[in-house]
C-alpha cells in the first residue's frame, strides 16, 4: 500500500511541538486592522494550540496516523 500524502496546507498552517502537540496560528489578522485594538492584535499574533476536539483531524490531514 502507497505511503500516506499529507495535506499541503495543513503543512504551511500548522507545526508540531516537541512533546507532540500541534501548534496554529490565530485568525482574523491578516486584514481590516484599523478597527481592532492594539491589545487585540497583539494578541492574535501568538501562537495557539488545537483543540483537543481537533487533534485527531489535524493529524490525519498531516498523515500522523
């Protein structure tokens, strides 16, 4: 049986930690900035951590299992 493909865009948008976590990016900074406050935008800059729900999902988009 061929090797699993992972999903290319699971590749760029999540990465995995060293105790095997799985690390992403927050949404809504990338455009209409102006309205949102400095805290607010401060703060979707740092990093998140999928939710437990998500893992499994995630995992199989990056050929985890």
């Amino acid at each position: 049986m061929p090797k699993m493909k992972s999903n290319a865009g699971a590749k760029k948008r999540f990465i995995l930690t060293g105790s095997g976590k799985i690390k992403r990016k927050h949404a809504y900074h990338s455009h209409i900035l102006t309205k949102k406050s400095n805290k607010r935008k401060r703060n979707l800059l740092k990093w998140g951590m999928v939710a437990p729900t998500d893992v499994h999902h995630v995992q199989r988009l990056l050929a985890m299992r």
